[in-house]
C-alpha cells in the first residue's frame, strides 16, 4: 500500500493557497507530520504559509507549477506524494489531472467535480496511472452526525424519517462578481454550500431516491429530497434576509439546523479538526474516494438541471 501512515514525512503540493479553506488543509499536513513542499494561486497574497511552510515554494502560473511538479517526479525520491487541491469547483477536474499525471494521489475538496460523468473519466485515470484520488467529506467523520447514522441503523427497519435541513450562510455582493456566483463555476448555492449536506444526508438515511426543486435564485434553493430513510424538506440561503430572528438578534450571520422528526439535532461544535482528521484517514489508506463521492455529485447535477 502506498499511503503512509501519519507521521512519515509525505511530500506534498497544494493547488488554491489564497483560498478559504486552503489554510485548514495546511494545518492538516503540518499536524498529520508531512511536508508542503511547493503551491500554486494566480493571487500571491499568500501570508498566511508563513504560519505552516515558509520554506515552499511558491508558483502563480500553472504552466510553471506543472513543471516543477514534472521535476521533481524526475528526480525521484524528490517526488511529490500528494496534491491537496483547493481551487475552483470548475477547476478540480484539471487539477485532479495534473495530480495523477505526476505521479500524486490527489485530495480535493468537494465537489470532486461538478457532473457525474466526470467521474467515469477520472476512474480510469485511477487505473492508468494507478493513484487514487480522495475527496473531503468531514462531515461523515463528526461526532453527532456518525451517532446519528448508528440511532438510524438500529432503529426500526424500514422507518422514513421526516427530516428538515436549514443552512443560511450570509455573503455579500462580492459573492456574485466572483466565480462562485458563475453557475458554470461554482454548480450554483446548492453544490457550493449544500454538497457536504447532500452527502451527508445519503450516508445517514439511505439510497438516495429523488429529488423536486421548489425555489431557485442565484442567491437560495429550496426543495425536497426523498432517501431510502428519510423525507428532506431543505433549504440553502447566502441570503442574510433568510436569517432567523434570533441569529439576527445575536449577531449572527450563519444558521445551521437539522431536524428530525421535531427533534432539533445539534452539531455546532466539532469541526475545527476535522481536516486533519481526513488528512489522517487518507494516510492510513482509509479515505473517501470517486465511489463515495458520486451520489452526493449526482444529487447537485439534479437540481442544477
């Protein structure tokens, strides 16, 4: 097996270091003992790897990255291990590409990739290249939410469960003038917010059915969405006018909640380490992977179509 366990010293690139969530995936290989030995952004306002690698290098332009990467994997025990890809959703697929094609196994947040079909594709470039390509679903690794799909296995067989999803994540204009306001882009709020609920809902409750689209603006998506063990009633906002009273009342500009039959599931807590945690599992060779991820790709494709 080629995934190490944690603590080796794994040589790793990171494509998207300017992004959001680059940082947790920094501190994901810095905890779990590894090495960033170079990165990728068209933007350099990238400060924050003094925090984790100031040593690595540093590309703006892909063609230089890709380059670098082919290199290294040259020079052989130089080689990068893993690409850890943080990009645009629309992106992933190419990066994923890059990543296998130099020899890496790649870890990309979600979505994987935005269309179902993408995935046969990648499939096989698993085979050819033989390196696997993993995917963040942390949600799956959260306290409250794996006792939840144990209540659901061992409770009555064949019980539906009638569950309501509400997450409102405020954003501002700017969201619209960046590319996750390009549905092409981003899939649109549902699979830029939502594909990690939509996951998370197939892995609690069950094959996934059908889904019915009931409000969609550029800034909401409302619906309901039918598995094996549950009626979903769910709505994703960036809207701040979609807040809650009394988030508004605390000052708050993100709403998450889960019901289940009238009873509110409460999971707030519990997810500063939950990269680390799948950059853990993945070393160990226990990761998510395409397989894993389709469902939940499949599930956003619908609505956005």
């Amino acid at each position: 097996m080629e995934e190490a366990t944690v603590g080796k010293g794994r040589r790793f690139a990171l494509i998207g270091a300017a992004g959001y969530i680059a940082p947790r995936h920094m501190r994901a290989i810095k905890d779990t003992g590894n090495i960033l030995v170079c990165a990728l952004d068209p933007y350099d306002g990238v400060g924050i790897m003094d925090r984790f690698f100031p040593d690595a290098d540093f590309f703006t332009e892909p063609e230089r990255f890709d380059r670098h990467l082919d290199k290294l994997r040259r020079e052989g025990d130089q080689k990068i291990d893993y690409v850890s890809i943080c990009s645009p959703n629309y992106l992933h697929d190419a990066h994923i590409r890059m990543a296998l094609r130099n020899g890496a196994h790649a870890i990309c947040e979600k979505p994987v990739v935005l269309n179902p079909w993408n995935l046969d594709k990648l499939l096989t470039l698993e085979q050819e290249t033989g390196k696997h390509i993993y995917t963040i679903l942390q949600l799956r690794l959260h306290p409250t939410l794996k006792a939840l799909k144990k209540m659901v296995e061992e409770g009555p067989a064949g019980k539906v469960y009638d569950v309501e999803l509400t997450y409102i994540t405020s954003r501002g204009k700017w969201y619209q003038y960046s590319w996750k306001g390009d549905v092409q882009k981003s899939g649109g709020v549902a699979t830029n917010i939502g594909i990690h609920f939509f996951d998370m809902l197939g892995w609690v409750f069950g094959d996934f059915e059908r889904v019915e689209v009931i409000e969609r603006h550029d800034t909401k998506v409302r619906g309901t969405l039918q598995f094996s063990q549950a009626r979903v009633n769910w709505l994703l906002s960036i809207d701040s006018g979609d807040l809650p009273w009394q988030a508004v009342e605390q000052g708050a500009t993100t709403f998450r909640n889960i019901t289940i039959e009238d009873k509110e599931l409460e999971f707030s807590d519990g997810f500063t380490d939950l990269h680390t945690r799948s950059y853990q599992e993945i070393l160990a060779g226990r990761g998510f992977r395409l397989a894993t991820a389709r469902p939940s790709v499949d599930i956003a494709q619908r609505v956005r179509s």
